[in-house]
C-alpha cells in the first residue's frame, strides 16, 4: 500500500520502467564520462609524443646520425 492505495500491477509496471529508465541513464554518464577522460589523456600523449615520433621517423629515414637524434632526444626529453 502507497498512501492508503493499493497498487496495481501498472503502477508496479511503470515503477520497474523508471527504475530501469534511470539506471540506463546513470550508466550513460558514467560511460560518457569515462570516455571522454580516456579521449582527453589519449590526446595529451599524442601531443606529447609527437616529437619524438617525428624525430624517429627522421632518423630512420637517414635525415639525421645516431649522434644528432641522441642529442635532439634528449632536448625533447628535457622538455617534457
């Protein structure tokens, strides 16, 4: 009994639905909160390591000596 009424099987239906409908949105939050924290750091290292991907990529392709990579490495490396 809810306030002197009794409950009939729609209002307990229609409980189930919004307990249901609220649980789903509570996980949406969550999920959309999670993901956008995970797209946020993601971002932030590839930011972050761009440099020296690039540079590798230069050093791999013979632009620059293993003297001058280690050196520019350890610029980037200061930076971070």
């Amino acid at each position: 009994m809810i306030d002197g009424m009794m409950m009939d099987r729609s209002m307990i239906v229609m409980m189930c639905v919004m307990m249901w409908v609220g649980a789903l949105i509570f996980i949406l939050i969550i999920g959309a909160t999670v993901y956008g924290v995970a797209r946020i750091l993601m971002m932030k290292s590839r930011v972050v390591d761009r440099p020296l991907m690039m540079l590798k990529e230069r050093y791999v392709r013979g632009e620059i000596n293993e003297e001058e990579y280690l050196r520019m490495r350890r610029v980037i490396n200061d930076v971070k």
